[in-house]
C-alpha cells in the first residue's frame, strides 16, 4: 500500500495552480506518495499548465472531467481513486508553506492510532499571497487535539490542512445533500477517532472576491450550516446527538438574527 495519497482538485484556478502543484512537489516525505489530480473541466488554461508540472513525474495521476460536475462529486471521483494509508488534500488556489508538513503529520498519526486526522494552522492571504489575516496561529484554543465530540459540534479545522485515515470505500449520500462538506467530512471521520493537532507552518488559505463562498450573505451561510447539520444526524451515533442539537439550534437563532438586520 501506498503510504500516502494527495488528492488536488481544480477548476479555473491558472493564476494559482502553479505554486499550489509545486508546494505539493516540494515536500519532503521519506515514504511512497502518490498525487491524484482531478480538474473539473476547467474552461482556462489551468490543466495545460498542470499537464506541462506533471510531465514525466511518475506518482502523479492527471485526470480531466469531461464536463464540470461540481466539487461535490469531483471530490468523490478523486477519493475512489486513492490508494493510500492516509489522504491529504489541497484545492488548486491554496498551498502548503511547511516542506515537512506530510511527514509531520504521517509521523504522527503513525503514533497516535486513536487520531483519524491530523491538522495545522492556516492564515488567510489574498490573490497576490499577501498575508490578510494571521491571527488564527496565534490564538492557543486552535492549537489543541479535538475530541469527536468537537468535530461534530463544530470546530476550526481547515480541510485543506489534514491528513486523514483512508477510510473511504464510498461516500454516504448525505454528504452530497451538506452544503459545507468540509464541516460534514470532520463529523463523518469523527466515527474513526479524534482529530490531533501538529505544528506545521500555515496552510496559506486564499481569499477571492468572487468565491462562492465570499459572496454569501450571512443568512445564507447560516442556513447552509443549519441544511448540513442535519445531514450530520445519519451518520454519527446518537450519544453525540445532543450537542449536534445544539448547533442545529444555534444556527436557527444565527438565521433570524441575520433575517432581521
């Protein structure tokens, strides 16, 4: 078995994939890695330049959507794909700044069998990697391992930071109907353990003024997290389904305080 799989998913990102790609090639892992890539038809020339990074690199697996199919499903797509121990995973305008970052975290989790995922810090930067907020690697409460409990209630995990178990032989249709998937994957990888925290250098997570996710309104972002902790409930055992009440209660709230400003 492979020791362990990154998986880089795409889309019109040209003015970032280069530097996301080469901080996935720059890494320092003594053990066997492969690098699934799966671009989701992207309509600029984002899969020419990653075709022309990849040429002749053996442990990259290049693989192009005949149509856009989403994020959703392009994730599962590259998931199936994998064939290794553990799974990181990156987004084509993000990039890792730690060249240990892997082996940090396979280290890790290799001592931790209780863990499912390990996780660092991040800061934000904007298009031209100038730094926009830095405040989450200094504030001690992130830099902690979290409880399963933790993970589904909600906690600050950015999925573009982990390394995670390979645990996946599907994807449960539940996570297709979440709207913020990455909040759903922690709760779902919570049945397989805890989430340990490793100090890496950030993750550089970049902020876009035409994200989709940037372009919300409050309201909306509240109501995407209220449709997807209900998604939660069908895949974690009842124990835990106290404190998922709370956040789907809290949400509610979240919602008609931002319906009435």
């Amino acid at each position: 078995m492979i020791d362990v799989s990154i998986v880089l998913l795409t889309f019109n990102q040209e003015l970032y994939v280069r530097k996301c790609l080469e901080s996935i090639l720059e890494q320092k892992f003594i053990g066997s890695l492969e690098i699934i890539i799966f671009d989701d038809c992207s309509e600029d020339s984002t899969f020419i330049i990653l075709e022309k990074l990849s040429f002749n690199i053996g442990n990259i697996r290049l693989y192009r959507n005949k149509k856009n199919i989403g994020l959703s499903k392009n994730y599962q797509n590259a998931i199936l794909e994998t064939k290794g121990k553990y799974i990181a995973y990156l987004e084509g305008d993000d990039y890792w700044t730690d060249l240990f970052k892997i082996q940090k975290q396979f280290d890790a989790l290799e001592g931790n069998p209780d863990c499912v995922l390990a996780f660092h810090d991040f800061i934000y930067v904007d298009k031209d990697s100038n730094v926009m907020d830095n405040s989450n690697i200094f504030k001690k409460n992130l830099k902690k391992n979290r409880t399963r409990s933790e993970m589904i209630s909600g906690c600050l995990i950015h999925q573009n930071t982990i390394l995670f178990r390979n645990v996946f032989t599907e994807l449960p249709t539940w996570y297709f109907r979440a709207r913020n998937h990455d909040t759903w994957l922690l709760a779902y990888l919570s049945n397989w353990g805890g989430a340990l925290y490793v100090d890496c250098s950030p993750l550089h997570y970049r902020i876009i003024d035409n994200s989709l996710w940037s372009s919300l309104s409050k309201f909306r972002k509240h109501y995407n997290g209220f449709l997807t902790s209900l998604m939660i409930y069908p895949i974690t055992p009842i124990k835990f389904h106290p404190v998922l009440l709370r956040k789907t209660f809290s949400k509610i709230y979240q919602m008609i305080k931002a319906s009435i400003k």
